[in-house]
C-alpha cells in the first residue's frame, strides 16, 4: 500500500490503464534528461577549436568518402525486420529524434 500512496497512479477504468502523473513520478521515475546546449565554438577551448568543423549541419549531414576497406552488411534473403519501439521517448526528445530522422534522410544519410 505505500507503494500506491507514494506513486499515487490515476486509474482510468474505461481504458484499463494507470497513469504516474504524481509529483513524485514526475521528479524521480519519469524524469526525462536535461536537454543540453551546444556551446558556440568561441566558447570550445582553443585546443579543440580546430575540430568545430567536423559537428557542424554541414559535415553532419553528408556521408564519409568511400574507402578501400569498405564493407558490406550481407542480410539473409527472407530475412524481415523487426518492428518495435527500442524505449519510449518524452516528448521532447521524440520530437528531437524525428527532427534528425527528417533532416537524414533528405541528405540522402538513411534511406
């Protein structure tokens, strides 16, 4: 019983769910990771100020060049893959997930 007390769950008997909305799950079981911010390069150190170049949109959303040691992922012929989420996201951070999606595959990166 004092699980139920310090978590608190709103049942919603028509859609046979429980919802975590209590302050406690708010702040200690769904929590969702501060977003962090992209220091502006004056701010990089002027040891790494040279590399700035390698995260930008730019080189970020084109592919490395071809190499001689490039290799192929060989899938089976029936195989068929799985569909499922890997862990739910906040809103947030799906939000930020599909923004990359988006932005990927129009620089042709996934397909």
């Amino acid at each position: 019983m004092s699980w139920l007390k310090k978590h608190n769950p709103q049942i919603l008997w028509e859609k046979h769910t429980l919802v975590f909305n209590s302050l406690y799950c708010s702040n200690n079981c769904l929590a969702t990771p501060a977003v962090l911010e992209l220091k502006a390069v004056e701010e990089i150190p002027v040891l790494y100020q040279e590399f700035a170049r390698v995260f930008s949109e730019e080189e970020l959303s084109k592919l490395p060049p071809h190499r001689p040691y490039n290799i192929a992922i060989e899938l089976l012929p029936d195989a068929k893959p799985r569909h499922g989420p890997i862990y739910s996201l906040g809103p947030r951070e799906d939000a930020e997930l599909r923004e990359t999606i988006e932005k990927q595959l129009k620089a042709g990166v996934m397909d």
